[in-house]
C-alpha cells in the first residue's frame, strides 16, 4: 500500500482543515492564530471548518468572531455526538465546497499538533502520496509530553494493528493529525456515505484507514513532535471505552465484506 511509488507531480488546490472540536476555548484561539499565521506566508488558499461537536463553552462564539486574516467557518453539532461523527460532519462539509485536487487535513483542536508540518506533507501528496500522516513513532517524531496512558496506549496500537490488521508501513495508526487527497475521500463516501465513520470515539481514525484502504491509497508518514503541553482543556479519552472501541473495530473489520468496486486509486486516476 505505502510501498507503492509514485512519481507523477500530483497537482494540489487549496487546503481545509477540518478541526472537530469540544470544549475547547482555551486552545482554540491559539491554533487559529497558528494557522492564520501559516497563510499569511503562503499565496495558497487556506480554509478551516470548525465542528463544535455540542460544546458547552465559548467555542462556538470564538469561532463566530472569526480570527483576521484567515477564512473560518462553523458547522455545530446540537449536541455532542462524539470524535467520529464530528469528523464525518467535517469531511461531508469538505466534500460540498472543495474540489478533487484540494487537500483535507484532519487535526485536533486542542493545540497538540504542529500546523508548521502542512508544507511537508504537501510535498508529499505532490510526490503521490494520498494520504500522510503526522507520526510520533518514526525518527524525528515525539509524544514525550503526553500522559504516561495514552503513550501506553499508542503503543500498545502499534503492535496489534501491526499484528493483525491488513495495514502495511504505518507507525502511527491512532494519530489524529492528517492530510488526504479529497478525490480519495470523495470515493470512499460515496461508497460508505453515513457509514464511512461509525465509531463515535478515538477508534474512528483507524476506522477511516480501514476503510480507505480498500482503494489502495499511497500513505506517507512526517515525523511530529506532539505538544501536549499546549492542551488547555481536559482529556476526553476514557482508556477502557476507547479499548473497547478498537476491540469492536476489530472484529466488524473482520466480519465486514470489501467494497466490491474497490480498485487502486492509481488506476481510477489512470484511466481518466
């Protein structure tokens, strides 16, 4: 899957990123200025989709004011539904308003994850990546600063989904930081539509890589140095429901049928 290398100069639109958010007002300012500072330095077009995911604080009203310099907007939920259906609602949202070439990052809103990483994992998606992710477990990566748990956690990931799950060349599969080619998205929806994503928690973005994988994408990793020390807000990780929640992703993937017009997003690109 990641093996596969290719070396066509993939042209690349604006970006979004989709920030699924709750209760996150202390936190939230600070990414928005980070990533309003990013197009302050480049000519490409940034864009950002907030989901309040129900929150009960300022997070919505933060959004509402907007930050200078950067084009924001709010999708809300009424009421939280959890981590997966946030990203779901952040990537329909995406796939109304952006184009195939565009690029769709998927990043916490907590502050953790460092905006500065956008430019190499462009490059990447330019060299023919379809997806990269921002990885604390290859060289130059780092998760120092985070609890003692969700480290064991991580970890503990690693080895099970190396082990049992059909996903080759990945270091970090539970990480919530990344980029994807939207045509990849766009395929897979239009497959799984509200089924996409079905679990609510932190087992959603292995669930997504699941999915996808079905079509073959090109997946690249660029080391991040996650900063923990810049959360503001409270985890919402519960270490025995999210345990569960990848034990019962497991066993659906296991017991779940392969689309059955799934082939390699090369050769769908090849044969337009």
């Amino acid at each position: 899957m990641s093996n596969r290398v290719n070396q066509e100069k993939h042209r690349v639109g604006q970006t979004y990123f989709v920030l699924p958010a709750y209760n996150e007002e202390g936190s939230l300012p600070n990414l928005l200025n980070r990533i309003a500072s990013l197009q302050q330095k480049t000519s490409d077009a940034i864009k950002v989709l907030v989901v309040d995911d129900g929150s009960t604080d300022n997070t919505a009203s933060i959004v509402k004011e907007g930050i200078t310099g950067l084009d924001v907007r709010l999708i809300s939920h009424n009421k939280n539904m959890g981590l997966g259906q946030a990203v779901q609602t952040g990537i329909k949202e995406a796939l109304n308003v952006a184009s195939d070439n565009d690029i769709i990052i998927i990043m916490d809103a907590d502050d953790s994850h460092d905006v500065n990483l956008l430019d190499s994992m462009k490059s990447k998606i330019r060299a023919g990546a379809d997806i990269v992710i921002a990885s604390r477990f290859v060289e130059g990566g780092d998760d120092s600063s985070a609890p003692l748990f969700r480290r064991f956690l991580s970890r503990g990931a690693i080895f099970v989904f190396r082990t049992f799950l059909p996903l080759e060349g990945i270091n970090d599969f539970t990480s919530g930081y990344r980029a994807y080619r939207l045509c990849l998205l766009r395929i897979a929806s239009s497959h799984w539509g509200e089924r996409l994503i079905e679990e609510q928690g932190f087992a959603c973005m292995v669930e997504l890589l699941l999915k996808l994988r079905h079509w073959s994408p090109a997946i690249e990793e660029v080391p991040m140095n996650l900063r923990y020390d810049r959360k503001q807000s409270a985890s919402k990780m519960k270490l025995g429901r999210t345990l569960s929640q990848y034990l019962k992703l497991f066993f659906r993937n296991l017991l779940a049928p392969p689309p059955r017009e799934s082939v390699c997003l090369a050769d769908l690109e090849s044969s337009e």
